[in-house]
C-alpha cells in the first residue's frame, strides 16, 4: 500500500487520515503547531472508535491507528509518500507557500492534492517546477463521513495523474467525481450556494420560518437526494422520463429560477436568524448537535452500505 502524507491535522486533515488509513495505507500526519496535532489525533482517536460502534471499519480502532504516524516536518512525512493530501487554512499565500516546498521536497511522481473549497488549482500551482502533478481533491466535510471528493485539475494537470488520482479515491472507497474545466466552488459548493442563496431569500422576506425550510429539505427533498440525485430525481418524476417532466414543467421551472435571483445577506436578517436558530439550539448545545450529525451520518452510511446494489 502507497504511503500517503497527511498536511494539516485539523478537521478535513484527520478524517482523510482515518479516510486513508481504514483502507490500508500508512499515513504521515503533519501539523506545524505541534500541539493542535497531538489534540487532533485524540479527536482521530475517538472518531475511529465512534466509526468501529456503526460497523464502518473491518478493524480494530488501534489497528487503524497504528497506521497514522506523526511526522515532526514536512521532508519526514514526505519521505516515500505517493500521494499529498493539503489541508492548511483557506488562504491563497499558504497555498502558494505550502505547495512550493512540497513540489520541492517530494519525489517527482508524488502527486499533490489540495482539499481547498474555493480555490482552483491554477492559482497557487502554475509556478510550480513539477506542476503537472497537482490538483484539487475537494472533499465534502467530514471526507471519512461523506465520500464524495471532487477532482479539479489545473489546465496543465496531466492526465495520467488526474486518473490515478481518481482510482487511489476509488479504491480507498471515497466516490471520486471529475470537474472536467475550472469554476468557482466546483459543482458542490454551485449547487449548495444556489439552494442556501433561495433558503435565505425565502426567509428573508418572511415565506417560512427557518425551521419550517429546514423541514422542507429534510424531510422532503433530502430523503430522495440522499440515495439519487437531481437529473435521476426528474427522470423518475415523470411516467415518461426526462423528456416528459421537461415537457410538463420546464417552463414553470424556468420562471421560478428567474424569480430567485441572489442577493447579498443582510446583516438584520442575519441576526434574525441567529435569534431563529439559538432558540432551537444554544450555542453551548452546538459541539454537543455536531457529534449528534456525525453519528446519524454513520448510520446513514451503514444503511446505504447495507443496501442492495443499484
């Protein structure tokens, strides 16, 4: 199994670790601050344990573990790895600098990943010696939780290295999709802004409570979007597929999409919302309600593991 160097032990560092070390590989686990990586791997620690409960790992939580090394700087754990997983802070000039030393210390066929959500893989790669390696690996949060990852290549990406990129994520059991040009956001964060953007929009000038549009999405269009997504949501929608519910409500569509152009969030509805949603949940009860999403999440998946193929 390729040895596999983790960048940042934070949020999205750990759960790829978990991601890459259930699956087999050895991976090397890099902070700067030394100290947020030794509280990071107790958080990785207990998340294997919480994983092993929903039956979502073949092994031993300190099986698993035992894979995941830390690496006191960045030439040990790029030491032998065949693949680099980024995960500093969301800043272009850490990107910009981060990538520099990585593409000067690991080896030439080592291929360089980013798990950014809002910056294209041109922007920090295109000086880059060995810049042909390098892509984007959006992943959704949590990675080891949620398996899509989103593969944006820069125009100089080679092929062969988006491909192998792909089939690492595939066999690690992620379910890798390819952004064949660049875009802002990619396709997730496009299609999660033009739905959030219609939610405030609807909240802000007083249609529904926010509760009641959560209720919308969660208990409506959630439950079919959780195993189909849209284009397989209207083929199934119509008696004759596509074409017939295009036919039926393509133009009723059409209109509410003209309807529902962005605006910038207002900073009163804002406070609205945060009155909305602290009274449904305090902020002292938040971090108690993530780990809550994260075991219904496993569950989630168990079930979907469990189901018959399509």
């Amino acid at each position: 199994m390729e040895k596999i160097a983790m960048i940042g032990s934070g949020l999205i560092g750990r759960s790829w670790a978990i991601v890459f070390a259930r699956a087999g590989h050895a991976v090397a686990l890099h902070d700067n601050d030394g100290a947020a990586l030794t509280a990071n791997l107790d958080v990785l620690e207990q998340g294997l344990v919480d994983l092993s409960r929903s039956g979502l790992i073949d092994e031993p939580p300190a099986t698993v573990r035992a894979r995941i090394t830390p690496a006191p700087d960045l030439a040990a754990a790029l030491d032998g790895a065949a693949y680099v997983q980024e995960n500093v802070s969301e800043n272009l000039d850490a990107k910009l600098r981060v990538f520099a030393q990585l593409d000067r210390l690991a080896a030439p066929d080592c291929i360089l990943a980013s798990s950014t959500s809002t910056f294209p893989a041109s922007s920090f790669t295109e000086h880059l010696v060995h810049r042909a390696r390098a892509l984007v690996a959006h992943p959704v949060n949590p990675p080891h939780l949620l398996p899509l990852v989103e593969l944006c290549p820069a125009p100089w990406t080679a092929p062969e290295v988006l491909e192998r990129a792909r089939r690492l994520h595939q066999a690690v059991g992620q379910v890798p999709i390819v952004v064949r040009k660049e875009v802002p956001g990619f396709i997730l964060n496009r299609l999660q802004a033009a739905l959030l953007c219609e939610a405030m929009r609807l909240f802000e000038d007083g249609y529904a409570t926010a509760d009641d549009i959560d209720k919308t999405v969660r208990d409506g269009l959630g439950l079919r979007w959780s195993f189909m997504g849209p284009f397989e949501t209207i083929d199934l929608n119509a008696p004759g597929g596509v074409v017939d519910y295009v036919q039926r409500y393509g133009k009723v569509m059409a209109e509410l999409a003209r309807d529902t152009s962005p605006r910038e969030w207002n900073p009163q509805t804002i406070r609205r919302l945060e009155v909305e949603r602290r009274a449904q949940l305090p902020a002292t009860e938040l971090a108690e309600r993530q780990a809550w999403r994260d075991r219904r999440l496993m569950a989630l998946v168990a079930h979907k593991r469990a189901a018959p193929p399509t």
